[in-house]
C-alpha cells in the first residue's frame, strides 16, 4: 500500500492545523480511529457523522496500519550508551 492509495486523507495545513483528515474536512483520522479504539460501532460513526461514507472509515484503517509499519532503526553508538 502506499499513500497514493489513500486518497481520501487530505492534509492542509489551514485545515486542522495540518492533522490528517477526511477528504479535506474539519474530520481528523484520530477522531475516527479513536472512536473505533473505544468499539464505537461504525454505523453509528456513520449516523453521527453523515458526511462520512463506509470508505472513508476504511482508509482511516489503512492510514493508521501504514503508519504502524513505521521502523526504529537504532545505531550502534547509541546502543552503547545503555
């Protein structure tokens, strides 16, 4: 997956300050993935946030699952600090 596939986050830094967001709304991923986080289902999501569609809460997933691909690639002099 890469960003490009995502194309329903949006960054603007007039919007949010920047946060990433849906399709250019006042809706950040966070608020999205915080809600799933507390087993919100999603059609309620979905009922409180009308403008939102079943895709936008999917990609959401996806921006969260490629950000967690994240790597920590430590060097070898910090290491020897510990």
């Amino acid at each position: 997956m890469t960003l490009k596939q995502l194309d329903r986050i949006t960054f603007n830094s007039k919007i949010m300050a920047g946060q990433a967001c849906i399709r250019g709304m006042r809706i950040p991923v966070s608020l999205i993935l915080n809600l799933l986080a507390n087993e919100k289902p999603i059609e309620e999501i979905l009922e409180e946030y009308p403008d939102l569609e079943r895709e936008d809460i999917h990609q959401c997933l996806l921006y969260a699952s490629w950000l967690a691909r994240e790597q920590v690639h430590y060097f070898e002099l910090i290491e020897q600090w510990r």
